[in-house]
C-alpha cells in the first residue's frame, strides 16, 4: 500500500483533494469542487481541460500517446497538461488561465 500523500492543490482557488489511486487531476477537480472544462467524455481528444502545472509535475504519469498528439495540434506549452490524461502519483499544484 502506498502511503505517500497524493494531494493536487488548485491554485488560486485554494482548493484540494487526495486523489486516489490512478486518478486524473480530472477526476481530483471535480471532486475537489473545481471548475473544469470537459467535453470529450475524457478520452483526451477535446483539450477543454487543459491545465498548467505549477509544480509536481514530476508527481504526474508521462503524457499519453493521444495527449502528445493534441499537445502537438493544439501548440501545447511544456508546462500544460490535460486534466483527463495525467494520472496524480503524488503531489502537485495546478492551474489554468479561466480561474
């Protein structure tokens, strides 16, 4: 069992969760009561949750093969994610530009 914490702050709104065992920062916000968008069902394709990680990003999963295909269509910074594709493995604080 690991007993590392796997807390994902979303900053500014200052609010957080424990995300669960291979849970997205997805499903960490919407649980966390945060407000981001969705509209692809969560197969990575629509970019609407895009995020920026303000640090941990060392704590999240490498990106998907379909995430690095929209990074790359969408002009994606090196520092932006989707909220749906990366898996929290521990902690790490996150934003976007509509908070």
């Amino acid at each position: 069992m690991n007993t590392l914490s796997k807390i994902v702050t979303f900053v500014p709104l200052q609010r957080s969760a424990e995300a669960k065992s291979d849970e997205t920062v997805l499903d960490a916000a919407r649980r966390a009561g945060v407000p981001l968008g969705n509209s692809c069902g969560a197969i990575g394709v629509c970019a609407r949750c895009r995020v920026r990680v303000v640090s941990g990003a060392e704590n999240l999963t490498p990106p998907t093969a379909i995430e690095s295909q929209v990074a790359e269509r969408r002009k994606l910074d090196a520092d932006e994610r989707l909220a749906c594709q990366a898996v929290v493995n521990g902690n790490c604080e996150i934003t976007t530009t509509y908070w």
